[in-house]
C-alpha cells in the first residue's frame, strides 16, 4: 500500500507574495534533500499552458481529452476537464514526491499556511492582529507567514525566515519522509 503524500496550500490575498514564498520553500526543501511536486491553482477557465500552433495544442484543439508532450528530461501532460477537478483529482497522479505544495486551493480541505502583508484590503481594517481579513477558516489554517503578529493560536513567520518555515513543513509533514 503506498502512502499518502501530504499536501499543504499556501494561501493569502493577490499581490501577497505566495508565489514568491513557494519559490524560496521550494529551493530550501530541495536543498534539504526532499522531493516536491507544485500545483498553482488557476481561477481562469481559459488560460493556455501550451503554446497556440504547436502540436500538443493543435492536439488539443482538435478534441483529445489528455495530451502528454514527453522528452528526454521531461513529461507534460495537459487534460481536459468538462468541470473544474478536485484536488484529489489533480492530486491523484502525482507519485515519487515526499510533499505535494499548492499556491491556492483556499476552499480545499487542506492544511493552509496563509501569507498576509500589512496594507493589504480588509485585513487593515478592524481589529488589528485577530486574524481577520485573512482568507483561511480557523480550522484549516497551520501557520501564517506575515510583516505583522496576529493574536491567533498558530506558528507565525516572518517572510524573509524561510529556513524556520522549512522545519515547521519538515516536522510537521516530512518526518517519516
């Protein structure tokens, strides 16, 4: 029976630097040794990964549900999808990784490591550092990474402190890894 591969989102508002976040974890895990797959949630139906003209794309155009580009150091497999997938959908043929970490994926039932910064919308007004503005329920949420403290009973990270989020996601998720 293989194990399941834990998964952890990254969350927080537009313009709060998740993708910059998820860049430095992943540099610090892979240093660490460990295997990762990423998945960034798209909210848009109608963005393009393949590039028009090309023959993956045409494939696609012209109806197959699944096209896979493979190369000598590399597979791409785009699907077709009639409605959005779940995450366990998506999850499902991701194997030889030790972590699976997604930007997005807020109303999924994962863990939620939530990046918030000062100035940002709702989160500045009302009372300062009760977590509220932030965009995770208080039962999903494991952790915030942020320029600001908030009175919330979960570990809190500055942004720049990557290597200390680095053991929190090994503790927490990669232990028997």
């Amino acid at each position: 029976m293989t194990a399941t591969i834990p998964i952890v989102s990254i969350v927080g508002r537009s313009g709060s630097g998740k993708t910059t976040l998820v860049e430095k974890l992943i540099r610090e895990l892979r240093r660490r040794g460990h295997r990762l797959a990423v998945i960034k949630h798209h909210h848009h139906p109608d963005f393009e990964f393949d590039v028009p003209g090309k023959d993956s794309y045409r494939f696609a155009q012209a109806g197959a549900d699944h096209v896979v580009i493979a190369g000598p150091t590399k597979v791409v497999h785009i699907c077709q999808y009639r409605s959005e997938p779940t995450i366990d959908e998506v999850t499902a043929s991701i194997h030889d990784v030790d972590l699976i970490i997604t930007e997005g994926y807020k109303r999924a039932s994962t863990p939620k490591i939530e990046v918030s910064r000062s100035g940002q919308g709702r989160a500045e007004i009302g009372s300062m550092g009760t977590g509220e503005g932030l965009v995770s329920g208080p039962g999903q949420l494991i952790a915030l990474v942020s320029d600001r403290r908030f009175d919330l009973p979960v570990p809190q990270f500055d942004l720049e402190d990557v290597a200390a989020l680095a053991d929190f996601v090994e503790t927490r998720f990669l232990q028997s890894a």
